[in-house]
C-alpha cells in the first residue's frame, strides 16, 4: 500500500513527535494513520502501509488501547479486528489529557502527599518539604481547574480557549472595578 505524499509526511511527522511525547515512534505513526484513515484498518494492512512487522504493529495497537485511543470495529463476514480513532478530536484530545494525568499526575501527587506527611529530620529535609508543598499546592491547584474543565461542554471549552488573551483583560478589568471599590469611601452618616 503506497501511502499518499501528504498521508505520508503526517505519519512521518507523528512518529517523530512520538518519541517526544514519551511514546515510540512505530505507535506514533499507526495512530497518524488509524486517524486520517477513511475506513478502519486491520493489522495487515498497517502492516502493508507502513512497512513494519506485524509483532510490532500488534504490540502498538495494544499500547493505543490502553490509551483508549482507538476503536476496535468489526465487519460482517470479517474475523479480524479493525481500528480507528475516535472522530471528534475534542474526545480524543479529552482522552489523551485524562491518561496522562492519570499517568503522570496522579503518581506524583501521591508521592508529595507521602512525603508531605513525614517529619523532617533537618534542616535540608524541611526546606525540600517546603518546596514540595509549593509543588503540591500548584499540582492541586492545576487539577482543580482540569477537573472542572473536563466536565465542560464541547461548545464551552471552544469558546474558553477562543478567548486567549481576553480572559486577562477581563481579569485586568475586574482588578480595576474592585480597585474603584476600596477607594470609595461611604459617606457618613450625620
């Protein structure tokens, strides 16, 4: 299967993005091309396209599903499995932000949660807790928002990422009426 030039150099490019993301870079290049498939794709034929062991493909197609990100489909008549991704790159983007925090983030605020709670036995112990705490309050912090985040609407997370360098203006402007606010003072009563 020849793959089309600008199919190509998006599979190209992903593979080499993998390895960036923490990911190698033959999973990389089947997500690329599960996602600009018209049609799901059997191993075979990743196989085909891509030039790369059938071990190897079926060894990243387990990765991506435990990824969840992608759908094993079947077809009638067919016993073999077919992949795609998800169509709404929202849910794909939502997924991707969920395996990673439960990934990445969550371990680590389990580990600064254990720390947090021993005793410093010295000086250096009690100024790295200090910093940890900075670390985990920001942790927290970040998690708060992504945890409300996630639960908003397509069509709001559009509109909230739309805004950009809106949102400090309107922050900006919200300082300014609260700042109008100290300075009157109520009138006295006589």
């Amino acid at each position: 299967m020849e793959l089309p030039p600008i199919v190509q150099s998006f599979v190209l490019h992903f593979g080499e993005m993998g390895s960036r993301w923490g990911i190698n870079r033959t999973v990389g290049q089947i997500y690329a091309l599960l996602y600009v498939s018209p049609e799901p794709l059997c191993a075979d034929e990743i196989v085909e396209a891509l030039g790369i062991s059938r071990s190897n493909v079926s060894m990243s197609l387990r990765e991506l599903q435990t990824w969840n990100l992608v759908l094993l489909k079947h077809k009638p008549d067919d016993r073999r499995d077919f992949f795609t991704t998800p169509s709404d790159v929202w849910l794909i983007l939502r997924t991707l932000a969920e395996e990673r925090k439960k990934r990445e983030i969550d371990p680590t605020l389990s580990v600064l949660r254990e720390v947090l709670m021993q005793t410093p036995g010295s000086d250096a112990e009690r100024f790295a807790q200090q910093r940890m705490t900075e670390m985990h309050g920001l942790i927290e912090q970040l998690t708060g928002w992504y945890d409300e985040v996630k639960r908003l609407e397509t069509e709001r997370l559009v509109t909230l990422l739309s805004l950009g360098a809106k949102v400090t203006k309107l922050l900006e402007a919200k300082d300014k009426v609260i700042s109008l606010g100290r300075r009157r003072k109520p009138a006295d009563k006589r």
